[in-house]
C-alpha cells in the first residue's frame, strides 16, 4: 500500500499540456490512428483532465472530461461530449469498464483506481523490467462493486523503483475471461517529471491477440498556465 502510494502522489506538475497519438490495432493488424490534445490541472482538492480529439473527422471534437477528487468517499466524475450527438453525456459508475473511445483502455483505466479500493501484496521485491528494478505487486478489489465498475478480478502491477511508475501490468478481466497486457516505452524526464512516452495495452483470449492500443505522447510540457476554465463542460461543447 505504501509503494501504490507514492504511485498515486508522484509528481505529474501543476499543470499538463500534451499532444498525443492512439493507435487502434485489430487482430488482423489493421490500425485506425486518432489524434488528441489533452490539458490536465491540480487544484486544491481535485484532479482536473480534459481531452479532445482532432482527427480523424469521424472522431473530431469528441471530449472527455474527467475529475479525480482526493476525498476517496467521493466518486469520481467524469464526462464525454460526442459532436453527432451535440450532447454531453455523464459516465456512470457501471459504465467505466466499457471501451474509452474504442481502444483497449477503459475509462476506468484513464481515470485510474481509488488506492483505498483495493487489498495489495509483494509478489517479488525485485523484477527486472527492461534493465530497471522493479517491486511486482499483486492489487485485488475490496469488493464485487469495484470488480464491476473496473471489470478487473485483479491486477498485477511491476513498479519502476528509481520513479514509482507502473511500467508493466496484468490485468484479468471479468467478462469474458480475457487478460490484458500492459507496457510503457520511452520512459524520460521531462521538465524534471518521469513521464511515459509509449503505452500500450494488448487483449488476449485464449493466449491469442484479439486487439491491442498504442498510445504515444508526441509533446509534453508541465507547469505552463491553463485556465481553470478549460475543466467546464461546457468548453467540451465549443471545443479547442
């Protein structure tokens, strides 16, 4: 629980600008590739992150809007704005182990998990993980309500030591008896901030591919001014 700790409040800057890049593989290695801008703020006791999907046009203008309260009595919310619809939907708890955006990640994934939600244990004090030592810890739901907003049974996590960064994960998901593979790549500082430049994440069955996601931060910057209101629903509607 301590090192999970020092996961969840690590420094990520006051502020997050980036400009990113989602890869969508299908089992026949067919991509659909997707563009975003994403902001992020800390305020006093909230989490704020907003995203906007420039291209392609079937996805253009798309929103997510996402606050991560530090109360953890208190749910997270979270919104998406889809342009055909011209219209602002709120994401229910039992709708966050669904697909974010058609890729392989959740909106629970994207949001990220309530530290208080689940029971953890050392499965190796020390795991090589692309040539950097790591703690592999096993995190397990307190309940079958967490089970089903996440859609995870368990999780077991490797844990970068030098930069208390989840490098690789396991994920056993509920429905469908599926595992799904998690991975970072280009792993730098930026500004002083560990910062991942590569994420993946592959769903398997059976032990065969079904789909996977990349996901690719072409620029980030930290601790450059944005306006709190860039995180009102209302700036998903008019957009960038």
């Amino acid at each position: 629980y301590e090192i999970m700790k020092k996961v969840d409040e690590r420094d990520t800057g006051k502020t997050q600008v980036s400009k990113a890049t989602m890869v969508l593989i299908d089992k026949k290695d067919r991509k659909r590739v997707r563009k975003l801008q994403l902001f992020s703020k800390d305020f006093e006791n909230v989490d704020k992150s907003i995203s906007f999907f420039t291209s392609p046009s079937d996805v253009k203008d798309t929103a997510f809007l996402s606050f991560d309260w530090e109360d953890d009595k208190r749910e997270d919310d979270s919104w998406l704005y889809l342009p055909s619809m011209q219209r602002v939907n709120r994401i229910a708890s039992s709708d966050k182990s669904n697909s974010w955006m058609g890729s392989d990640f959740t909106f629970s994934d994207v949001e990220g998990i309530e530290l208080n939600e689940y029971t953890y244990k050392m499965l190796a004090e020390s795991d090589l993980v692309d040539g950097h030592d790591c703690w592999k810890i096993e995190a397990v739901p307190k309940s079958k309500d967490i089970i089903k907003k996440t859609g995870y049974l368990k999780s077991v996590n490797w844990i970068r030591k030098d930069a208390f960064l989840v490098v690789r994960g396991i994920n056993y998901v509920k429905k469908g008896k599926k595992i799904k593979y998690f991975s970072t790549k280009n792993i730098k500082k930026v500004d002083g901030i560990w910062t991942i430049g590569t994420i993946q994440m592959v769903t398997t069955k059976n032990k065969k591919v079904q789909h996977s996601s990349v996901f690719n931060i072409d620029e980030v910057s930290y601790n450059k001014p944005v306006e709190d209101k860039m995180f009102e629903v209302e700036t998903m509607q008019r957009g960038l």
